[in-house]
C-alpha cells in the first residue's frame, strides 16, 4: 500500500431516493462508491471514494475473458438510536481473502478493507433505510484489469464496493420458498472453485436455476458433483434440515460456500442448546425422514434472505411438503432473533454487531 489514506470525493448531484416499499434487490445504488487499484510490484494504491459512477476498463481486459474474479455481500442496518450497524464485516472480508487466494487475487488488508467501507458507509449513511426489513445491502468486489489475452493471473485489479439499499426479502412477514432438486447439473465439485465466491459459480448455475424457474420453483437445491446423492446447498444459500428434533447441515467438504449467516446459525443453535450436526446428507436419507414423517422443518440461510423457510422440496417427481408448507418454529425462532440482533432491536450476545462511526457525514 502505498497510500493508506483513502482521499474523498463528495457527489455534487444527490439522487433521488425510493421510498422503501418500492426497493427492489439490488436495482439502485446510492451516491458514492470505494474504488482502489493493484499493480504487481507496487501493491494497492490510490484507495478513494469518489461518486458513484461506470468505470472504464479496456475490453481486453482480462476479467472479460477468463472470469477472475471474487466478491463479498453484507448489510447494513440502522437501529433505533440511528446508529449505523454492519453485521460481522469481518467476516466478510476474511472471505473475501479466501477467495482470493483460491483465485491467485493478491490479498487486501482485512483491517484496512474495513475501515474503507466503514467510510464509505458513513458518507452514504442516509442511504441506509430504516423500515422494517429494509438494510443497505453492500458489494465489495475485485476484478482482473489487466489488458491481456493469455491466461495468467492478472497483474492489474480494481477492488470496488458499490451499495444498494434494499427492500424486505418478504413482502409479507417471513414466507416459505419451494425448491427443486437438481439431478443433472452441478454447482461445484471439491477441488473447483465452489468455495470461492467467485462470478464463475454464478455463470454455471443458470442454467439449472433456468429450468427450475421455469417448472414453478424458485431455488435450486444442489447434489454432489461426483454421485449426486449428497445434499450441497441452495442457489446463494447454505441449506439447513430438521430431523427429529436434530439440526443437520451439510459439512464444509471443499465444494460449498461457507456462509456467515451459516455460521452465525451455528452458533445460535449450539447457544440454545438445540442439538446441531454439521455431516454428510443424502437426498435419500431425507426422503426417509419425510416418509416416516421425521422431516420436521427446512431452511436456507444467506445475507439476503437472512432464512429461508422451505415450504415444498421437489425430488424425482416427488413432493415433499415441510411442516404443512408453513414456517417451522425454530426457521421463525432463528429468523426472528438473528435479524432482532441485526437491527439492534435484540441483545447482541456475540458481538456481532459493528457501529459505522459518524465522522465524515455530520447530519
Ligand atoms: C454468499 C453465498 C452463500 C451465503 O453466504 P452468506 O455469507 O451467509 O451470505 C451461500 N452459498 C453461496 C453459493 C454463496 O455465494
């Protein structure tokens, strides 16, 4: 780092902001943006938040091409103090690095990282909305810049975070997702790039996500990528079930991405006292579990949705309803306290909570 000064540019035109009931994910973005560049030998220089604009990059460059790439998602949260909260950034950016590494991306200072959307946040905190379910969803992201057509890790990159403020993922109260199973095509295998989060994964999970939406179901429940028998996760979400009275989750095997919002349920239940098993699943043993009526509750868990109760599973022609199609007790238990602890209206027992301190924007 050459600089760690990160110099500020303040928009001379605010935008307009939607009022909160219209806020659709990931569609607006607010005033500023955080850009730093990398160049080999010299390391990342000129961090600074400048209006929020496009940027102009040469077509030959190599993120165009071979994809290298990773990004992050978060959020921010206002409390009713009007305190600005970020929920384990830390995390976030920890991620950011191992994904990074499993990309050849040189890594970014984790502190410095932090305190870069710390300010960014601060200058665009009245971007931050505050009605329930509503959060600033926010998207660091690192792409190769190179201009070069052979493939080698890039000796130029941009890391940027851009944030958008975004509406409930329920437009009524928490709301259970049907999901299929997907038999044929495969996210990741151990040894690839699954527990990157890098674009690449996104690219080849259309296809199926495609075919899913177009027989009515809204995720992708993802198998193994070697025998197709054992459960991975779901579209952008880890995925969680009941079983008589146990809680399994898939283990992290080299292929799946480790979610922080998974994590953060982990522990929640092993606070409770509630018993949790991160193992091996197989679609087999859940279709058991449904057939002698064991199969209690299931959900996702990922930034956006924060849980995502599973109302109806989709298996070789066969449906599973969860819990009557309804929320299950501990889905709702979780999501009530998670985002209670989010929004600062709960207790923060973990420390997961991080106040964007008020310097730049005095309002
Ligand atoms: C981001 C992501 C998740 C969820 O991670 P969180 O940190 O909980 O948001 C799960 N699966 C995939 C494939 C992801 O990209």
């Amino acid at each position: 780092m050459t600089s760690n000064k990160i110099s500020v540019t303040l928009s001379e035109n605010k935008k307009e902001k939607q009022p909160p009931d219209q806020l659709q994910f990931g569609t607006t973005f607010t005033d500023h943006m955080f850009i730093m560049d990398y160049t080999l030998g010299e390391g990342w220089h000129d961090p600074r938040i400048i209006p929020y604009q496009p940027i102009s990059i040469d077509p030959a460059a190599m993120v165009f091409h071979y994809g290298q790439s990773v990004f992050e998602g978060l959020k921010a949260y206002v409390n009713k103090k009007e305190q600005v909260l970020l929920f384990r950034p830390d995390e976030n950016f920890k991620r950011l690095n191992k994904s990074n590494d499993r990309m050849c991306i040189p890594h970014v200072d984790e502190d410095f990282a932090l305190e870069a959307l710390k300010q960014l946040v601060d200058v665009d905190r009245e971007w931050v909305p505050s009605a329930i379910g509503t959060s600033l969803y926010i998207r660091p992201f690192i792409i190769s810049t190179q201009s070069y057509l052979g493939v080698a890790p890039s000796t130029k990159y941009q890391f940027i975070i851009i944030l958008s403020p975004v509406g409930s993922y329920y437009k009524e109260g928490i709301a259970p997702i049907r999901i299929a199973v997907e038999n044929e095509y495969v996210r990741a295998v151990a040894g690839g790039t699954g527990t990157a989060k890098t674009g690449g994964n996104y690219a080849a999970s259309l296809k199926a996500q495609q075919l899913s939406g177009d027989k009515g179901y809204s995720q992708v429940l993802w198998l193994d990528g070697v025998e197709r028998k054992y459960i991975e996760e779901v579209g952008s979400m880890n995925i969680f079930f009941i079983i008589d009275g146990e809680v399994v989750t898939p283990s992290v095997n080299g292929s799946i991405l480790e979610g922080v919002t998974r994590k953060s349920i982990l522990q929640l239940l092993r606070h409770w006292n509630i018993p949790v098993t991160e193992r091996r699943i197989s679609m087999e043993e859940i279709k058991q579990a449904y057939a002698e009526g064991k199969l209690e509750e299931a959900f996702g868990t990922g930034t956006a949705a924060v849980i995502a109760p599973v109302g109806e599973l989709f298996w070789n022609n066969e449906k599973m309803l969860l819990n009557g199609g309804q929320t299950g007790e501990i889905s709702q238990k979780l999501y009530d306290t998670l985002t209670g602890i989010q929004t600062g209206t709960l207790e923060d027992p973990f420390g997961w909570s991080i106040e964007v301190p008020n310097k730049i924007n005095t309002k």
